[in-house]
C-alpha cells in the first residue's frame, strides 16, 4: 500500500468529530496564509474556493452532505451566507463543460505550485477531507487529488 492509499484510509476512517476539528483547523488556517495572495488577478479567498469546488466536483456529485461541510468554508471565503441551492447552480454550470474543468484543475495545480509545502499540504489535507464527506475517496477524487500533490 502506497503512502497516499494509507493517507487516504486514515481519512476515511476520522469520526466526525476529529474530521471537524481538523477540516475547520486546516481551513481557517489556509484562509489566513490565502489572504495575503494575488495570483492572476484572484483573491486567496477565490483561490481557496477554486480548491473546495474543485474537490467537490472531483466525482461529478455534489450532494447536500458536501454542501454542509463545504458551507462555512464558503461562506467565510465569500463573506456572506451562501444557499445549497447556489451553489448547486455552480456546480452544474461547472460541471457541463469538462474542458473547463480541464482549466479549473490546471489553475488549482499551477497556483498551489507555488505555495510554501506546508500550506500546500493543508490543502492537499483540506481536498482529501472534502472527498471522504461520504466515508470514501472515489478513483476520480483520487486522480484529483494526485494531481494537486504533482505540482
């Protein structure tokens, strides 16, 4: 078993309370180091919602259950209370063309690229924890994931 297989076993395995305090330590960490940074004309906090859609779309699903967990990470990054409905909307729109998709991934893994390897692992953590909403890492959210960590 890879190392990434194991890393992605011990998330799937958090009780809800540890995966909680985790994912909610990790994002308001990664929010505060995001807020500092520009990239291409983006905000941190579009950066690091680029990378909480990202993960949620990586199995072309999005289900009220990633909505709850993904809700106060949005709603900090964006400043305002955001509906399931909302972002339901993005997500479809997101989801019709997989060649943006294609940009949106690429975009993700050249801004990640270039931040400090710890916060680049809270992320890769924060992604990984955002796949397991539903107690498994599917083969596509895998590749996704993989290809964040290849930056």
């Amino acid at each position: 078993m890879s190392d990434f297989d194991r890393l992605c076993k011990e998330v799937e395995s958090l009780n809800p309370v540890q995966y909680t305090d985790v994912l909610r330590a990790k994002s308001a960490k990664v929010m505060i180091a995001l807020s500092a940074i520009t990239k291409d004309g983006l905000s941190g906090a579009e950066i690091f919602i680029g990378f909480v859609l990202g993960a949620v779309m990586a199995d072309r699903k999005f289900d009220e259950s990633e909505f709850s967990l993904i809700r106060p990470t949005l709603e900090a990054a964006v400043g305002r209370e955001v509906t399931y409905e909302e972002v339901k909307v993005i997500f479809r729109e997101a989801k019709k063309d997989a060649k943006d998709n294609e940009v949106i991934l690429a975009a993700m893994v050249g801004a990640i690229g270039e931040l400090s390897e710890e916060l680049k692992e809270d992320i890769i953590i924060i992604t990984l924890l955002i796949c397991a909403v539903d107690g498994k890492i599917s083969f596509n959210e895998k590749r996704y994931i993989k290809k964040l960590m290849e930056s």
